[in-house]
C-alpha cells in the first residue's frame, strides 16, 4: 500500500518551483504528498487576479522583482526566502481542503510554541495574518498550499503590493496586517521551523517517506514549463500557450 510522502527538490527559478507545485497535483498521487520549498525574491498572484489592482508592477520592475501567476485561486503573496511555503497534495475528492491545511498550520505554529487562530484563508496570530491559504483541484485530487512568514518583513511586503483598490470585485485579494514569526518575537531558522511542519504533517497524515520526485511528476514539470511557467502571458494575463 501507498504511504504519504514528503518530495525533496527545488529550482532556481521561482517560476520553474510554481510549475512543479502544479505537477505535484497533475501527477495524480495516490496518496498524500508533501512539499516544502522557499523561492527567492518575487510577487505571485493567484490564477484569475488582475495585477494592476494587486501589485505595485513598477517598483517591481526598479527592484528586478518578478511578477508570477500561479494556478490556483486565493490571494496575492510576496515570496522570499523569509518565507516558507508548504504545499499539500490530496487525491480524491475533499469537501474541506482548507480544513486540512488549517489544521496542518495551526499544529504547526502551535509546535513552535505560539497560538494562532483560523480566518478567512489563512491563520493569524492576534491581528495579524502569519499564513495565507489556497487551493486548486482537478477531477483527481486537490492541491492547498499555504505561505508561512518566518522571518520576511511586513515592510517587504508593503513594498510590492497595492492597498485595496477603492472599487472591490470578487477576485481581489483580502487586505490583512501580515507579520512573520520574528515580528512575534519566535525567531525560529527556516530548519526548526520545516521540522515544525513535518512534525505535524506526520502526526496529521502518518509517517511520510521521503522521496526524490517520480518520472511523472517531471514529465509534468517540463510540460508545465512549456504550457505556462516559461510563457509571458501566462503570468502577465492567465493565458495558456496556443495550440496546449
């Protein structure tokens, strides 16, 4: 039988690592699969986002700060190497994706010793968000993956993303007051605190094996990349290459 797992691998380029978020879901797992994975400086917006009423593109491009478009909904998120990212693979259908990942990042931050509490798509400490939340499924599974601050400044990411526009639409992202573990005073090492998520993740999905990624999920991988993650217009507008 097919145990839960955690994947080992990273890339250079952070639109190369959105591109194998993705392949972990077209994949199609069996059972549960777990990434754990940082990217260097850049704004990601979620799928259906406009990014002139989400980000500052022109302090982006002073900075040489790129603009990415992942595959699922949610909001729009500042990545650095601060900030960890988590992602969780489930196959079949689920009625509570967030669940699942609330319950994995609550345990998380309460390994590491501070209390949080669950909102609207992600977790917060007091006021402030410390996890944004989304998710994106297909007929044999769901993907949720969440950030976690551990030690980017809020000024960071105020710096890249725009206040509320003055005319909500649906798609817009959520304004919070974010602030990292450090702003909390739990100045943890981006090691302790992947411990942290691992340990919770076990205890959530039993023990999980860890591995280098299968065939398929490269086959994905390198498609993606060509379908969307290499291709301009993907991040700029959502489209997907002609002819894919």
């Amino acid at each position: 039988m097919i145990g839960p797992s955690e994947v080992v691998a990273s890339f250079d380029d952070p639109a190369d690592n959105l591109a194998f978020d993705e392949a972990l879901l077209r994949a199609a797992p069996e059972a549960p699969v777990l990434w754990i994975w940082r990217n260097t400086d850049c704004v990601v917006v979620g799928r259906g986002q406009k990014i002139e009423r989400e980000v500052k593109a022109d302090v982006c491009a002073s900075d040489g700060v790129p603009v990415l478009r992942r595959a699922s909904g949610g909001g729009t998120v500042f990545h650095d190497p601060g900030n960890l990212n988590i992602t969780l693979v489930l196959p079949g259908p689920s009625d509570r994706p967030l669940e699942a990942l609330g319950e994995l990042m609550t345990a998380t931050v309460a390994e590491l010793g501070l209390p949080s509490r669950l909102g609207d798509r992600g977790l917060f400490v007091g006021d402030a968000k410390l996890c944004g939340f989304a998710v994106f499924r297909t007929r044999t599974g769901l993907l949720a993956h969440s950030t976690l601050l551990v030690s980017t400044a809020a000024e960071r990411v105020g710096r890249y993303l725009t206040s509320a526009p003055a005319d909500p639409r649906p798609l817009d992202s959520h304004r919070s007051r974010v602030a990292s573990l450090a702003e909390h005073g739990l100045r943890k090492g981006v090691a302790d605190v992947t411990a942290a998520v691992r340990v919770a993740a076990a205890a959530q999905l039993g023990e999980l094996a860890t591995r280098k990624p299968s065939d398929e999920e490269l086959a994905w991988h390198r498609s993606l990349q060509h379908t969307r993650y290499q291709y301009p217009e993907w991040h700029a507008e959502g489209a997907q290459r002609a002819g894919s």
